[in-house]
C-alpha cells in the first residue's frame, strides 16, 4: 500500500484518509444503532463507539491492504 497519495498537489497520508473514511462509516453506523435503540443496552457509549471506530478503521486498513496491493 502506497503510503501517500497526491491530492491536487498536496500529499495525504493513505491512513489519513483511511481515518477520515471511517469516521464517516461509523458515524453512519452510530444513527443506524442509535434508531434501532441499541444504546439502551450499552454500558458506556463513548467507549463503545471509540472501539467502533477502532474496529471500522482496522477493517477499513485491511480492506485498502488487499486492494492496493
């Protein structure tokens, strides 16, 4: 995998990119969960999105692994 790429002109980090991405997919996820009523059952809210985060950028990483290279 690259480990940047140029954006009109400007270098970004892939995993910069990455990151900006999965912010987008969990926020996503997080209205999806949070119109279900899944947060009712959920300990700590905050902790459980920042590991939803964590986990949507691994799988968002090894996914652009596999693509990319």
């Amino acid at each position: 995998m690259p480990g940047e790429f140029s954006l009109y002109g400007v270098f970004v980090p892939t995993l910069l990119a990455l990151m900006v991405l999965a912010y987008v997919f969990k926020s996503m996820l997080r209205l999806g969960l949070a119109r279900l009523g899944f947060y009712r059952i959920v300990w700590h809210p905050a902790l459980f999105n920042s590991a939803l985060y964590v986990i949507v950028l691994g799988l968002l990483f090894l996914l652009a692994q596999r693509i990319l290279s």
